[in-house]
C-alpha cells in the first residue's frame, strides 16, 4: 500500500499549494472576482482526500484486509471528497453561467 501513501501526500501538497493560490485550474475559471474562493475550496477538497487516504494507509497496514476490501475501503473513502469537489463545480456553474 505505499503507492497508496505516495497518492495521498500528493493529494496534501496539491492541496497545501491550491491554498496559496498555486493551482491551475480550467481557463473557464479564471479571471472572475470568485476564482480565489473556488480554488481554495478544490484544494480543501484534495486536502480532504489526501488526509482520509493517508489515514486509511495506516489502517491497512495495521489490518490484514484482502485486495477486495482495500479496494474497497479505498473507494468509499474518496466519496466525501468526491461529493465536496462536485457539489463545488456545480456551485461555481451556475456562478459562471449568472456572470
């Protein structure tokens, strides 16, 4: 499970630098007075991500789980950040349509 560590420190950095406004986004995105707020709530959002799967890395290297269930385990522990990131592009759609 270390690409599974590797994967979620990725996410932390990707996230960390998103909060300092060092993250590339759609060319759609940019350039609005809302573009800062929309950045730091994607990065949150990988933040989220990188903190529940370095967290679920040290479980499944403290548990003997099967592939299947750390498939598993994986999966349904990206949904929070999944659900945050999508109801974040549905949020800033329709701002970018009103504008």
């Amino acid at each position: 499970m270390a690409y599974l560590f590797v994967i979620s420190i990725f996410y932390i950095c990707c996230g960390i630098f998103g909060l300092f406004g060092k993250m590339n986004i759609q060319k759609k995105y940019r350039g609005y007075d809302w573009t800062k707020k929309y950045i730091k709530e994607i990065a949150v959002c990988d933040i989220i991500l990188g903190a529940v799967w370095l967290i679920l890395c040290y479980v499944l290297k403290q548990y003997d789980f099967g592939l299947g269930m750390a498939c598993l385990l994986i999966i349904l522990s990206a949904l929070p950040s999944l659900l945050c990131s999508i109801f974040t592009e549905i949020k800033y759609n329709k701002l970018l349509k009103k504008d």
